[in-house]
C-alpha cells in the first residue's frame, strides 16, 4: 500500500537512489548517504549527496558520477526530472501533484492519522501535576498539566503503552506541617491565643478549612491532646483538598489512571526496603545520627540525607522508593514533569535507579521554567475575582480550559514563557487558539453549506488530484504529509509544543488557501478536489487538537 506521507515519499526517494547506485555500479556497496530537502526551492524538492561519497570507490569525478547515476533514475508518476548541480548534487523534482496522495491516506486513516509504531507498544508512565494536596494547585501545576497531558497523548500516538500517573504526597514533612497549620488556625478561630507556625502554610485555604470542620463537628477538639487534634483535622481536610483537586484536573481535562498514594510506600515498607537494600550495597553511611545516600558517587553536586537522627525517613528516601516502585512495575521508561527548580534533583535520583541497577537513562525528566502572567503589559499575581493569588481554578474560570491548554504548550517546557492573559480571550487572529480553532470552524462550515446544495466531499478515487495546482493547494497538501513526521520528532524529544506550532502554521496555511481559492467553482470536479483537500484539513486539525485536548469546534 503506497503511502504519500513525507516520510513515506523521503524512504521511496532513497530506494530509489540506492536501486540506481546498484544499477550503475553493481560492485560498489551503497554508502550511508544524505537525502536532504533543499532550503531553496529552485534546487529542487530532495537532494542527495551519494555521487560524492563514491569518488573514492570508483576514482571518478563526483559529477561524472552523479550524471552517470541520474541517468539510471527515470521520471514517473512521483519525480518529474532529475537533475545534476555543482560539484556532484543530484536534485530531484517531483510531480507538483504527487502530495496529493496523502489524501486517501486522511481517509484511510481516518482520526488516526499520524499514528506510527515508534514505540512498539513499550509500557512508558508519566507523571505530572503531582501538586502536594496541602492547598490549591498554581500556575506551575497549570502549566505542567498540559505539557504532562499532552506529552501522554503525543507518545500513545507513537505507540507507546501510556500510564498517566499523579504521586500524591499524602505523608511525611509536607503533611505535618499541614497538620501544625490547620491546628493553629482552628484554635485561633476557637478563641485561643495561639501563635501560628513561622513555616506554616500561610493561605487563606487553612482558616477555610478549620472553619469547616467546626460548622461540621463543633469545637470538641479544642480539648484533645495535640497530636490526636492535628490528625482529626488531617483526616477531614486532607480528603477535601484532594477532591478539590481532582475536580479541577477533570475541569482541565487531565484523567490520570493511577492516583498512587506516598503514604502506601510506608504502609509497604518500600521505604525501609529501599534503604535497607542501599546501605547493604555500601552506598550509605551514618554522619550525626543521620542515614547519608552516597549521591556524589553518582555525578550528584552533595550527598543526601535518607534518614532523619530521629528515625523519620526523608522525602528524598520515599522518592526513591517511589521511582524504584515505577520500574517494579515493569514500565520501560518513566517521564517525570518537575518545575526548574527540581534540577538538582534529577543527577542524585538518577544516581539512585543506578545504585539499584536501573539504567538511569530509562528515567527521563522534563524541567519547565515558571511563568508569568501579564495582563494590558502589566504582571498580574493576583486573582481579580478572588484578591487572591491565581490557582489553576482562578485560571479556567477566567480564560477557559482551552486557552489554557493551548497556551501553555506554546513554547518548550524548558523556555521561559509569559501568558498574556488578554490576548487568551480574544477573538481576533493575534490569539493563536482562536486562529487555529476559527480555521476548523471556517472548514465546517464550507463543508456544511455545500452539502446544503448537495455537494459532498467524494471518495479520493473520484477525485482528479491533477486539478490541484495552485501554490496554495500544494503547500497545504505538503503540510499534512507531514503530519506522521512531526508526531514523531515530537514524541523522540518530548516536545508537545511542536504539535501545537503545527496546528498554529496548518491553520495559516488554510486561511491562505481559503483566501487564494474558491472552494465552490463552476468546475465540479475542481470543486470535489478542492472539497477533499478542505476536508483533509480539517481531519489533520482535529487530530493535532486532540493530541493538545483543545475542543476543534464546528461553530464560533
């Protein structure tokens, strides 16, 4: 079955050129040769680089070559002419309507258009979001939500075995904390003159939640010991905010299939194993009571600590069992999204799945920088609605999810990003999801009103792809063929942003076709071809925006 994907077409170019190297000398081996697209379109579509690697086979000029092996390569359907330049290029051009092939490859495929075997159904987790559920989720979180998200659909789209995972660190420092700053402010709130902790969490979200529990249970607490007073209040707040979360990752469109919990790696004994299973490979040592991880032994700038003086295991001790945990389960790769801020972290928990004879290059994290949000050029950190700092549920209620998602794969997780909350919803061509969404809108309706009259969008075998010759038309076509393409550089670098780039420039090519070329003619067939590459379009479209979880709206 022949394919008309860029990546197709680039293979039947290098069979091509490896038959005509056979051809013309049968008693050379092949060399690994370039086969590039040429920045200057008047080199022609490919070139090849071959009759320069074989002078010192043959002890022939490389021109004489390149001619010699040009005339072993006939035109056909695909290559229109051949043609030698400089020093020993070989150029190819081809048929100007040979792209138009990729159109019964939309339709054969269908939503899955795109969709390659690169991963070769290999079980990869990856985990993001993973906010501590101590208060409301911020703009890290948002943006980490959708690079996360969206890198999940992208890799499934390349074959991978997807888990999406959120780490919930329901035990250990975070949560004490947690457990001191909700009782201050239920004895505050009581009447008692208590001091708040200095390194308590200081949100309004902790009086809101004492405040509950006493319109709930009463004051009873107020005469329990403290210990037994900080766990009653965890237990009913704790289950609160990771409701509130869930609800507001659902809103965001992100479904996880494993909420997996940090307290069960103590209730396990993953933690006391982990620890047990470093030190008996002489990879720890004590230092003033405390247990020490050999980290610098593993490229880490200082070694860590794994167990407190006090007995009480770090946060760095459970995250080791935790990604030890990952890889028991039998995932082949595991992707972790973490704030720039976690940097110093990926040497030492490399270091660790190398101590437990884990390939460190199975551990992959992706840093993304904060941002900053601007609103008529001024930075905004306070939400208007609210007063209060901007949470993830602030940011969907005043932009919505789509923008949101949109947006914050604009750029590269490592990039320093500023999201114009203004430009966010507006409805002009200067707001790249409103352009892209408003070309998916345009094709429905073209589609929709010609069926009104009757005209439907044809089968490609009825379609005469030969009436497609406007620059236009073929610069769209080439765009889809490259669809496969960009699914897989994207998934190789874990870059979903790519995805959203070729949605924004797939969307201005149309708009430009749109503009150039009357899709209802007087020509019926020229009409049912231009109908096919419309709705080629608008099935690539949908496909990027799926990848992204961005709506691809019939109407706007």
């Amino acid at each position: 079955m022949k394919m008309y994907t860029a990546e197709a077409m680039t293979k039947t170019m290098q069979e091509m050129i490896k038959k005509a190297v056979q051809t013309a000398f049968p008693e050379v081996e092949v060399p690994e040769f370039l086969l590039e697209v040429p920045k200057d379109k008047a080199h022609g579509d490919f070139s090849t680089n071959v009759a320069m690697l074989l002078t010192r086979t043959l002890h022939r000029a490389p021109r004489q070559i390149a001619e010699e092996l040009a005339a072993h390569i006939e035109a056909d359907v695909v290559v229109e002419r051949v043609e030698v330049a400089g020093p020993g290029f070989i150029n190819f051009y081809l048929q100007p309507t040979w792209v138009f092939g990729v159109l019964e490859d939309i339709e054969r495929c269908g939503k899955d258009y795109g969709r390659i075997q690169d991963g070769q159904g290999k079980k990869v987790m990856v985990e993001y979001v993973s906010a501590n559920p101590t208060g409301p989720m911020h703009m890290g979180n948002a943006r980490g939500g959708a690079i996360g998200d969206s890198l999940a659909s992208l890799l499934s789209m390349a074959g991978w075995d997807v888990t999406r995972e959120f780490y919930l660190n329901d035990a250990g420092a975070q949560i004490e904390k947690f457990g001191m700053s909700l009782e201050a402010r239920f004895l505050q709130l009581t009447g008692e003159d208590t001091p708040f902790p200095e390194d308590g969490y200081q949100g309004p979200d902790i009086a809101e939640l004492a405040q509950q529990y006493i319109d709930t249970y009463g004051t009873e607490l107020v005469k329990a010991e403290s210990g037994e007073r900080r766990r009653a209040l965890v237990a009913f707040a704790l289950p609160l905010n990771i409701e509130k979360m869930q609800k507001d990752l659902e809103k965001y469109r992100i479904h996880y299939d494993v909420w997996f919990r940090e307290s069960s790696l103590y209730q396990s004994g993953e933690v006391e194993e982990s620890v047990k299973v470093l030190t008996e490979k002489g990879l720890t040592y004590e230092k003033e009571g405390a247990i020490w991880f050999k980290s610098t032994k593993f490229g880490a700038e200082k070694d860590d600590v794994l167990v407190r003086a006090n007995g009480i295991p770090t946060y760095f001790a459970a995250d080791i069992a935790y990604h030890r945990n990952k890889f028991r389960r039998g995932f082949d790769t595991a992707i972790n999204v973490w704030g720039a801020d976690h940097h110093g972290h990926i040497a030492r928990m490399k270091g660790a799945m190398e101590a437990f004879g884990i390939d460190p290059a199975r551990l992959q994290v992706i840093t993304m920088q904060l941002v900053r949000l601007v609103d008529k050029g001024e930075v905004v950190r306070m939400s208007k609605r609210t007063g209060r700092m901007i949470t993830l549920s602030d940011l969907l209620d005043d932009i919505g999810v789509d923008a949101a998602r949109f947006f914050f794969n604009l750029r590269q997780a490592g990039s320093h990003f500023e999201f114009d909350l203004g430009l966010a919803v507006e409805q002009s061509n200067e707001n790249p999801v409103f352009y892209v969404q408003y070309a998916y809108a345009r094709i429905c309706s073209i589609l929709r009103l010609l069926k009104e009259e009757g005209i439907c969008v044809l089968p490609f075998k009825d379609i005469d792809v030969r009436l497609l010759s406007d620059a236009h038309e073929i610069a769209l076509a080439k765009k889809l063929a490259d669809f496969p393409e960009e699914i897989r550089v994207a998934a190789a670098g874990f870059e979903p942003s790519r995805i959203t780039r070729f949605a924004m420039d797939t969307a201005a090519l149309f708009h430009s076709f749109y503009n150039a070329c009357h899709v209802r003619t007087d020509n019926v067939a020229l009409t049912a071809a231009r109908l096919k590459l419309v709705e080629g379009v608008r099935v690539v479209l949908s496909c990027a925006l799926n990848i992204l979880s961005v709506d691809a709206p019939e109407k706007m």
